[in-house]
C-alpha cells in the first residue's frame, strides 16, 4: 500500500497544544464575495459584500459573530498579524486595478490589476498581504479603476472574494 494511500483515507488532522481545548484558542477570520452582477468606476471601498463568515473569539469566551467585517471595511478586533487576501474579476473591455489599503483608502499595503482585458475576454486576479495591526487598525479591498467600461464582474462563481485571517498575536 502507497503513501498516498494511506494518507487519502484520512478524513482530517487535528493537533493539540499541552493543557489546551481549540475552545479556549483566540481565533478571528473574515471572507465575502460579491453578489452577481457588475460594479463599475472607483470604489474605495468596495461594498456589497456577502458576507460568509466574519467570527472573533476571544480566549475563554463566546463567539462574536458579524460585528468586525462592515460596509467593506475590516477592523481588527485583536491586536496582532493578519493575512488578508482579495480577489477579483475584471470584465472584458476594461482595464482594472485594485488595492488593499490600511486605515483608510489611501495607504496601500498590496495591488493587483490587469490591462489585456480588451482582446483576452476578462481576467481574474488576486494578491495577498501579511499585516501587523493594532486593535480597531483597519483593511479594505478597493477598486481603483475609474473609466466607464472599468467594470468589477461577478458571474456567481465567486471570483470576486476579500478574506482576513489572524495568524499570530505579535
């Protein structure tokens, strides 16, 4: 019997820390994708987001639910290093860029974009950043494009995604 056997008939991992339950870990994540449709001109921050998860717990507590990711705007609910990562598709005809910014639309952490959209349909980009932030520090995901045809399209295949995930307390 194969390696790769063996492993493909685990079903999940799990690890353990001395003297600890997962239900005592501090822990906060984030991620939305747009609803179907197009957005198009500059959007900082870009808003609409469906929402899948966005949970905060706090060692020794509940989990606090849909309270940190609002109106396209994250804010850190913990001090620490976040890896935040966005995601987006830009329709055929235009040309798109976007950012992730910190503490505002104008204090760029990360971009990505594309120009070939003319001639090759559309294109799906994505980058992602690892940040140390503060408590109540903020991130958001921006569409920077401002031309007409500069369109933001979401088919309903979720290309269009902004997650956030706490790594690490310092």
């Amino acid at each position: 019997i194969s390696l790769l056997a063996v492993l493909a008939t685990f079903t999940s991992v799990v690890g353990h820390l001395p003297n600890s339950s997962s239900e005592d870990w501090e822990r906060y994540y984030f991620d939305a994708t747009l609803p179907t449709g197009n957005k198009c001109g500059q959007q900082k921050p870009i808003t609409g987001w469906s929402v899948n998860w966005d949970r905060y717990r706090k060692k020794g507590s509940a989990n606090q639910n849909f309270q940190y990711f609002l109106n396209g705007v994250f804010k850190a609910p913990t001090p620490g290093v976040y890896h935040c990562c966005g995601a987006g598709r830009c329709k055929q005809g235009g040309v798109c860029d976007w950012t992730i910014t910190k503490n505002g639309g104008d204090n760029v952490r990360a971009a990505f974009g594309t120009r070939t959209t003319r001639n090759n349909e559309w294109q799906t980009q994505s980058v992602c950043v690892v940040e140390r932030m503060v408590l109540d520090a903020t991130m958001q995901l921006n569409f920077e494009s401002t031309g007409g045809n500069d369109c933001i399209e979401e088919t309903g295949w979720e290309y269009n995604r902004f997650s956030c995930v706490w790594i690490n307390p310092s």
